[in-house]
C-alpha cells in the first residue's frame, strides 16, 4: 500500500467493525434485505480497495420503501403530531449524530477521500447543527391571514387565510460530494414540514446514510418516516423518480439527470427541488484586498477538491494585479499538501472515483489542446488513488470547454479582465447561474456586482459560504428551488387558501 492510500488502522474500532458489517435497506423503520440481490462494490478513493458492499436496490426495493413513507404519511402519527412533537425527537437526532461524530466523519473520510477535518465540519457537525435549526421550524410553520374583497359580490363579507400542509412523500437524491451532508439537507426540512422520505444515496457513498439510518430508529422515529436504498442512479433513482407515490423530488447531482428528473417529474405534475450544476465566476477587482482576495479564491476553488457545486471554476481578475494574484493562488496550490483522507497533514485527499480522475484529467487536456496554459498542476498522481494536482489554467477563451462545462475537480480557469461592463458580460456567460463572488473594497462595486450577476448567490469578499439560514439555489441551468432556510421548510410544504363567506350574527 503506497502512502497515498489511508491507513485503516488509523480507524476507530467501531467504524472499522462498520465497514464490515452486512448493508441493507433501511424500510419501515428496520434493515431488510434488498429483493434485488445485486450489490454495490464501495470503495476508498485513496487506494481503490473495498470497504464495503451495499445492495444494489432496483425498483422492487424503491416500490417497498415508497410503499411505508406513504404509510407512513397517510396514517402513521408522524404528520399528526405536533410541532413540539416532532421537534423534540428531530433534537434526539441531533444529539445521535453528535454523539456519533467520530465514526461518521471517518466512515465519510474513507469512503468520500475527504479529510477528518472537512467530513467532521460539514457532513457532521452542520448536519447536527441544521437538524436543530429545523427542528425549531417544526413550531413555526405559518401561513397568512387575508382581507379579501371580493368587489364582484356586493355588500359581502369574506376572510381568507392561507395553510401549509406537508407535500407528503419526499424522494431524495443525493450526490457524492458531501455525502452525510446531502443527505442531511434533504431529511431536514422534510422532517420539519410532517413530510416522510425515501432517500437514494450516490452509489459511490452510501454508508453514511445507511448509519445514519440507525440514528433514526434509535431517536424514535416512527416507522416509514425515514427511509433509505442503496442503488445506482439509472435503476433505483429512476424507479424513486417515476414511482406513483412519490409527491416531490428533491435532487442534488448533475445538470444532465436534474433535466431528466424535471422532465419526468413533470409528467406527473410532482413537486421538484433541482441543485444542480454550476460554473460559478469570481472576480476579482483593482481595489480588492489581495491579503483576503488570494487565499479565498483559492479556497472558492480547491475546498472539498473542487468537488462542489457552486466552485468559484472562473477567474477574472483585473489587469493591474493579475500576476500578483495568480502567483499568489499558485503559490497555494503547489503547497497544498495532498494525501490519504486519514492522513493528519493531509490537505487535499484524492477525488470520489478514477472515474472522476479520467474526467477531470479530460478537461484539463481539452483545456491544452485548446490553447490553454497550465501554470501549476495539471496531472493526476500515479497510483490507484484517484488523486489530481489543483490546477491553474490561464489564456483560457470563453468557447473552451474548460471554460463552458462543469468539471468537478481541482482545476482554475484564470483570466484578466480590465474594465467592470466587460468582466460582468463574460461572467454571465454561462448556461449556469449558482454563485458568484466579487472581491472590492468599494460598497458601491459591490452592490452593482450583486445587482448584475445573473446567479442564485452572490457573495461578497469570499465564496461558496452556505449558511443553515441563508436560501441557497440556482437559476438558469443550476436548478430550480432552494435549500437551507425557511424557502427549504415552504418548499415542502403545498399552499391551501381557504376563504369564507360571513354574516353577522342574527
Ligand atoms: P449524477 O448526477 O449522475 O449523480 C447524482 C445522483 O443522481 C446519484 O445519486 C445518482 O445515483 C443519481 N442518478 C444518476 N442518474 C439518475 C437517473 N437517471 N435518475 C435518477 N437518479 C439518477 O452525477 P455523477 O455522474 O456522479 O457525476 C458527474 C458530474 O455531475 C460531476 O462531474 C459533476 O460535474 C456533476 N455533479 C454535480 C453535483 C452538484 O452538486 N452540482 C454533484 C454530483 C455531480
Ligand atoms: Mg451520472
């Protein structure tokens, strides 16, 4: 085993006993075997071994977990509880979480190639901490009251009001890159709203959602509110997708599947929640404070291996300190210290598959063979793990494909700009729309920055900060609905208007 590759000694006993243990479904509040009898090889991007295997559920096991949510929301006492109710033991399941977050950041850390200090910070703890946030939205879930007047009947008297009722059942699909954390974000706020779930995991990281499946049953919730299946996209996804029962969608992962999703969605008039793509920019201006501006561009591009969907992919900086800043990023990039997730120096673990290696490895030489430069990095490390240098391109155009796709790794594409009307038009050309980020010290350039982008976030002076509070979502190409905060409660929940005709008593 190359030093690249985790050290699964480092490993508490627990989470090692885990990675051995049978997998199954979790369904109607227990672990059952899977009807299809396929299984999902999972493994250690560090090294490219099997940690584990998990069902490969198909659409028997999709129609069996839909069945119980729907149970479950129909009759079960999860929707009728009361708000308290159902905060109280969404506060228990915190507390499992927390109790448990060892274990769970180093399942993540094995499985997603991501360091201790990274899975423990946002697949762990703000998954403790957005369960708690939204289990105080399980007592506030409001509608409005009317003063309707309903000119066309004269001389009559209505009041109207507005309730939110639970969507019903969720199906959620989560990607790979912050696996727990995914999850979290969809269970939440379904659980805060009344509403039962079926989870499908990415193939490449089911355990987390498996053992926090225990956490679940252990916290007292009841029967068929939460359930998970192990699957491929292509199988168990589309079954989830298609499925009858299933009253909303909520999805995170590729632009690509998001449209098939929406497509198929449609057909059946379901509720959906798409987080998609991006190919966010950041720029950089002439007046920025560069001791801020260098380091967080470079994180807005390197956190979590560039394996985030709202990736500050597109640099623009202007002419007067271009070099400063791109020396300044390289700087960053060639110190980064890339290694096994378990490793305690480690920076930078390798990325979710070899798969994605040969991906991203694939844009970088398109980036070359168009034209481009790669000023640091560019190469994957030889070896099993699925490991790639961050990566700076520069004399990128805005036609490359480095420049127009999502790429999903470690990879920078860095230009100069020199005036704000022309920057803002490169920035906004792009089918995606999810973040963006502007670095000034002027409060006006700022404010026509967050006027001008054409995306779902704006940040000023950093990028990629998500907050419990703050709505995060797409527009364009990125997706439709958000997550996080009180949109992510409303969005599963329906709207019912009721109005009544009054008279005066007698
Ligand atoms: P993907 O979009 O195929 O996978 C995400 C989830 O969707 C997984 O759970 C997968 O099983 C499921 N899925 C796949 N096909 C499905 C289908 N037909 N019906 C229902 N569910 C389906 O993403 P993939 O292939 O893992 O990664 C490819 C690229 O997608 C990445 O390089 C990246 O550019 C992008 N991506 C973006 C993410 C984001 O957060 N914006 C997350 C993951 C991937
Ligand atoms: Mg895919």
């Amino acid at each position: 085993m190359s030093s690249l590759a985790n050290d699964l000694s480092l490993l508490s006993e627990s989470s090692r006993r885990y990675f051995g243990a049978p997998h199954r479904h979790f369904i109607g509040g227990q672990f059952v075997d899977s009807i299809s009898q396929e299984e999902i090889p999972v493994i250690d991007p560090t090294s490219g071994e099997l940690v584990a295997r998990v069902p490969a559920g198909g659409a028997g096991d999709i129609d069996r977990a839909v069945r119980a949510a729907r149970k479950a929301f129909d009759t079960g006492p999860w929707t009728r509880m009361t708000g308290p109710q159902r905060e109280r033991i969404m506060l228990r399941l915190a507390d499992l979480l927390e109790a448990n977050a060892t274990e769970m950041s180093e399942i993540e850390s094995v499985n997603s190639g991501r360091t201790l200090l990274s899975t423990k910070a946002f697949d762990v703890d703000l998954s403790v901490d957005y369960l708690r946030y939204m289990a105080g939205w399980a007592t506030k879930i409001h509608g409005q009251t009317l003063n309707p007047s309903v000119p066309y009947v004269p001389g009559g008297k209505f009041f109207a009001m507005t309730v939110r009722e639970p969507v019903g059942v969720v199906g959620a699909i989560t990607p790979w890159n912050v696996p727990l954390g995914q999850a979290i974000w969809k269970i939440a706020p379904a659980l805060a709203a009344g509403c039962t779930i079926v989870l499908k995991p990415a193939e490449q990281t089911p355990l987390t959602a498996l053992r926090f499946a225990q956490l679940v049953a252990e916290a007292g919730v009841p029967e068929g509110v939460v359930n998970v299946v192990t699957g491929y996209g292509e199988s168990a996804g589309a079954a989830l997708v298609a499925h009858p029962g299933v009253d909303k969608i909520s999805f995170t992962g590729s632009t690509q599947v998001g449209r098939l999703i929406g497509e198929a969605a449609a057909r059946q008039m379901k509720r959906v929640t798409l987080e998609l793509g991006g190919k966010s920019p950041m720029v950089v201006m002439g007046d920025a404070d560069l001791d801020v501006a260098i380091p967080g561009a470079a994180m807005g591009i390197f956190a979590n291996h560039g394996q985030n969907c709202c990736a500050g992919s597109r640099l623009f900086v202007h002419s007067s300190i271009y070099e400063r800043v791109i020396d300044g990023i390289a700087r960053i990039a060639r110190t980064l210290k890339l290694g096994p997730a378990l490793s305690p120096d480690t920076q930078m673990g390798p990325l979710i598959s070899k798969a994605q290696q040969e991906r991203v490895i694939g844009y970088i030489r398109s980036g070359v063979t168009d034209g481009a430069k790669v000023i640091v990095g560019g190469k994957a490390l030889p070896g099993p793990g699925a490991y790639v240098e961050p990566t700076i391109l520069t004399e990128v155009g805005p036609a490359m494909k480095c420049v127009r796709e999502e790429i999903f790794g470690p990879v920078l594409a860095a230009t100069r700009f020199d005036e704000v009307g022309e920057v803002i038009s490169r920035a906004n050309d792009t089918t995606f729309g999810l973040g963006a980020s502007v670095w000034t010290e002027s409060l006006n350039t700022a404010h026509w920055f967050v006027r001008q982008f054409k995306s779902g976030t704006v940040w000023i002076n950093t990028h990629g900060v998500l907050d419990l509070a703050v709505p995060f979502g797409g527009i364009k190409q990125s997706g439709m609905g958000h997550e996080l905060g009180e949109e992510a409660v409303n969005h599963h929940t329906n709207l019912k208007s009721v109005l009544a005709s009054l008279k005066d008593p007698s």
